[in-house]
C-alpha cells in the first residue's frame, strides 16, 4: 500500500462521525462493494487518483494533512469547520474526536495546562457550569443578553447534558496519562468567579456558596489523585484505581493548553487557540515534535504524584495559599453584595 492511501485511510478514519464505518463510508463513496472496499482500506487494491480525491472531498480531508514536506502541516480547527453553539454541543465536538479511542489499545493522554486541565471539572458539575457559562458569555454566543450564572436551571436539556458530561469524564478516566501542572491552575477558575461578582452575574448567594464548596473539594480531589497516582471518579468510586497518573510540577516552561493522544493507530495533538476551541492536528512531524519537547519539559520537571511526597507538600501548599488568597477576596465581595 503506498503511504498516501494508507495515510488516506488513517485520516477517515478520524474524522468520519461516530456510527458511520470506515467501510461502508468507501464503498457508498466509490459506490464499490464492501469486499472491494476492504481491499482498498487494506493496500491490497490500489486508488486511483480520481477515487483518492473523491475520499478526501466527501470525507472533508484537508489534502495538505497528507503532505510529507518538512515544516508544513495541516491543522484542523473546530470553531471555524463547526461552530459551537451551546455547552452540549461543545461536549458532542470533543466527544467525536475521542469517541474513537475506546476501540484502540494502550492509549495515554498526555495534558499541558497552565490552568485546572477540564477534564478534573467533570467531577464537579458546579464548576463545569461555571466555565461553560463563561464561554457561552465570552465566545459561543457574545450577542446573548446574558442575566446571571444559574446552576440549577443553566442547560436547556439538563438530561442530555449531564449524559454528555458522564461519558466524556469515562473517557478520560479509562486512558492512563501524564499531566503537567503549574502552580496557578486554579487562578483562572477564582478569577472568574470574581469577575462574575463584579459584574453582577452571579445573582444569589446561594450560587456562590456552591461554587465556593466546589472549589474546596476540587482541592482536595486533586491532591488525593496526586497522592493515590490513580484518575478518581468522585461520584463513582468503584472505578477509581484503574488507571495511573502522573503528574509533574512545572515551574519553568509556559506550556499553554496542549494535549498528546497516542495510542497504537492514533497520535494527535491538541492545542487550545480561541478558548475553549482546540486546533489539532495528526501530522507525524508536529506529534514527534511536540511530544519530544513534552519529554524535555519532564525532564526539568518535578513529579508530585505517588512517591514525590516532599515535592507534592510543597506544590499543595502553595496551592493552599493561592485559593485561600482567592476565597478570602471572595469573601469580602460576598459581603459586600449579600449581607
């Protein structure tokens, strides 16, 4: 098989919607039977140039993602190909990209954050809120005329939505991964938070006591996960000790919002442009690259999960200092608003 039509094949095979199989998407494109369509996907039939062309325009392949020119590589950007419109239909996007990953084996999931990696918030659905709501405001929908953060009445079909957000935080949960942390991970969140004070949108002292909670247990799950080395499912702890973390404190590097998927047919790598929007990309040059710059950072940096217990107590406590800071500014514009 040359490595255009395997490369060809590999691509489909990540971008086609889940449900649709890669053989039945060949054979009603090149309108062929399934048999000539398996020996296509398997190199023992060639493609002709016009089928190859054919494949990349129905399955919206960009052709430059199949180019092998050193320092060119193609990326794909969801906010543009598909615009989000809401927080379901934001989870639906990051569901496509990993929804093929439960058929693969030994996949990791390498994550880079300067602030809380997402994933940790499905544990908290208050939190989770909190950062949907604040992307809906600043991104996905800027002309609404938003009033208020509401926890209990915020997603139009709360049904739909919470199912959404158990199955992405499964997902994470079944890869084993490396995170890199820096010290500020939760500024962003108490920032936030503040800024919502502020500006008058959070309207009830009732919202602001539960996300205040939540930031407390958020606190305390992450320095459970870093002691245990496990991914920790808060409200089903049945299946936590299944699969390792480790994670690494990063004091040096600005690494951004940058995600590594690797598994034995898939490398990836995500990296965050117009928040919360990914920009990604399967190139062999850019995924090499970037996962050899992820190894150097590693290098130079400390790990607090499981045995770095000196190192972990000293990364919690100032930790501990930053959110105390952030709930005692909290505190005073809580009084401020509602005493």
């Amino acid at each position: 098989m040359s490595n255009y039509q395997s490369q060809t094949f590999r691509q489909l095979s990540e971008y086609l919607d889940g449900g649709i199989s890669l053989c039945s998407f060949v054979s009603d494109c090149l309108q062929i039977g399934r048999s000539t369509a398996y020996k296509k996907i398997n190199g023992t039939s060639s493609l002709s140039l016009e089928e190859f062309f054919k494949l990349v325009h129905h399955g919206n392949i960009p052709i430059g993602s199949l180019s092998q020119i050193t320092g060119h590589a193609m990326f794909q950007i969801d906010g543009i190909k598909r615009q989000t419109i809401d927080p379901l239909d934001y989870f639906r996007v990051i569901l496509h990209h990993l929804g093929h990953l439960t058929t693969e084996d030994n996949i990791t999931f390498t994550y880079l954050s300067q602030e809380i990696p997402f994933y940790h918030l499905l544990n908290f659905p208050h939190l989770t809120s909190l950062k949907l709501f604040v992307w809906e405001v600043t991104n996905w929908n800027g002309q609404k005329i938003t009033t208020s953060l509401d926890l209990d009445n915020q997603h139009a079909n709360l049904k739909a939505y919470n199912r959404v957000r158990t199955q992405l935080l499964d997902y994470y949960l079944q890869c084993p991964g490396v995170e890199i942390w820096k010290s500020s991970i939760l500024d962003s969140t108490i920032e936030q938070i503040i800024y919502l004070l502020y500006s008058g949108l959070i309207k009830d002292r009732s919202t602001i006591d539960r996300l205040v909670r939540s930031l407390e247990n958020l606190y305390t799950y992450l320095y459970d996960s870093c002691t245990s080395g496990y991914k920790i499912n808060v409200n089903n702890p049945e299946k936590n000790n299944l699969h390792n973390i480790e994670v690494y404190y990063n004091s040096i590097v600005n690494t951004g919002n940058t995600i590594i998927i690797k598994g034995e047919k898939t490398h990836r790598v995500y990296t965050m442009l117009d928040t919360p929007n990914y920009l990604n990309t399967s190139s062999n040059q850019v995924t090499d690259h970037i996962s050899a710059w992820v190894d150097n950072i590693i290098v130079h940096s400390t790990k607090i999960s499981r045995e770095g217990n000196t190192a972990r107590r000293n990364y919690f406590r100032k930790l501990r200092m930053t959110l105390d800071q952030g709930l005692k500014e909290i505190n005073q514009l809580i009084r401020r608003q509602f005493d």
